[in-house]
C-alpha cells in the first residue's frame, strides 16, 4: 500500500470506481454511488469519497485542501490523488437540508472562509487584468423580452472594476457544506474552485447573501456582487437547474 498522499496514473475510463479504493487499500463498506456532483462523478464508503473528474488538476486540490486543513479550516483530509481521481477521508455528516441553514450555520461557515482568506495556501498570482468582463453568450437561449436582452448583453459586455484579491473557495453552496447529526456546520468540501479572485466572487456563489452582507458589508461592492451572482445564475439556468426569475431578480440590481 502506497502512504497516504502518494499519487498514481489513471485508470481506464471503464474502470469499477471500487478499483480506486482497493488499490489503496481502502474498504470497500458501504460503497454507493453519491447524488451529488454537478461536474464530477462521487462515489463514498463508510470511510472514504472518491472523486472522479479528469479536467481537475487533483493533485493541486489535495494541496489547496492540506493549507486549508493547516489554516483551521473544517474540510476532509486528501488521502490519495492521480490524474483523474482524487479519494478523501469522509468526514461525519452529510449535505445539510434547507432548513439547517441557518443564520448560525452561515456565520460558522464565514468563519471557515475568513480562516482561508487570512492564510492562503498558494501565493498570490497577478490577474491578467483588473476589469470584470462578462460572458454576453450566456443570454442566448432563454425567451427574454427584447429589454431583458439588452440589459443582459451590456451588463455582460460593460467591463467593470475588480476589487483586492482575495484566495477563496470558489463554490461554497449547500452541496459542499456538511452538517453534523445535530444540523451544525461540520465543513467545507471541494477545492476544485479555490484560487485567487475577489471576496465578491466567494459571495455569488452562497445560497444566501445575508449573512455575508451584514459582516463583510464594508469590503463588498453590491455592483461587482450581483454581475458575478448574474453570470453565474444565468449558467444555472441555462442547464434547466433554476427558473428564469432568479435571473431577473440579479438582473434588476445590476443597475
């Protein structure tokens, strides 16, 4: 068995996900394959959680993940890593409900990022450039009216001023989140996101803002906020997975 860390070449695309736990020496109890995962494919057993996704760079994420681990951040260890796959140790919990997301659970989750943004695992990379230029291809598609339309396609084309940068998470949303057996916040998964952006970009992501606004409400420009929550949302909806009208709620405070 490989020590922990250790990293090895993929398997076949065709490969049984238990392959990547018993060449590691993992148990195979419990294995199911998990209902999460937008972009990537999760399988879990009583101990670990493999994740199969050959357009990350895991062996980065594992990095990322150990800095966050080394800052206090609650998140899962990296056990073992290759080209195509990383597996983690399971952390107990699992995705909160609705419900569970609380105020409270919010501010312990804030607490976790400003933990992150305080001692960021990688060293900071100049930006290509310090303007926000959306992507005005992602308002085809959907039935706007001809003044939704325009609005969408100058928001998206009008660059707009990047504030200091910040390392974040890059996709803190329910599905990352892990509540305890008493509905607590019990960590941050997925660093497949994590790099150098804006605190704006850390909040467009949140299911709520709230929580975010009233502590960060100094350091956060509302008008880079909701372009990032616009261009985001609009890629959620183009994939079917949100109504129309969460666009032209983010829309309607672009200004």
């Amino acid at each position: 068995m490989l020590a922990k860390g250790s990293s090895l070449s993929a398997l076949p695309m065709t490969a049984d996900p238990a392959l990547y736990f018993t060449r590691h020496g993992l148990s195979l109890v419990g294995l199911r394959r998990a209902d999460t995962g937008f972009s990537n494919e999760v399988w879990l057993t009583d101990d670990a959680v493999l994740r199969l996704s050959p357009r990350t760079d895991h062996a980065r994420e594992a990095g990322v993940a150990l800095g966050a681990l080394a800052a206090g951040v609650h998140t899962a260890r990296p056990l073992f890593w290759g080209t195509d796959y990383n597996l983690w140790e399971r952390l107990p919990g699992g995705m909160p409900t609705p419900a569970q997301l609380t105020p409270h659970f919010w501010n312990a989750v804030l607490d976790d990022l400003e933990r992150l943004h305080a001692a960021p695992p990688e060293a900071y990379s100049p930006r290509p450039s310090e303007l926000w230029v959306g992507d005005p291809g992602l308002a085809e598609g959907t039935d706007w009216t001809p003044a939704e339309l325009a609005a969408l396609l100058r928001v998206l084309s009008t660059p707009y001023p990047l504030t200091a940068p910040v390392f974040v998470h890059g996709d803190v949303y329910r599905h990352n989140l892990l509540a305890d057996a008493r509905g607590q916040y019990a960590g941050l998964l997925d660093w497949g996101n994590a790099g150098w952006a804006t605190l704006e970009h850390e909040c467009a992501v949140l299911d709520e803002l709230e929580p975010a606004l009233a502590r960060w409400s100094g350091r956060i420009d509302l008008g880079l906020l909701w372009r990032l929550r616009l261009e985001l949302l609009l890629k959620v909806a183009g994939a079917g997975r949100i109504p129309p009208s969460a666009v032209r709620e983010a829309l309607a405070h672009c200004g």
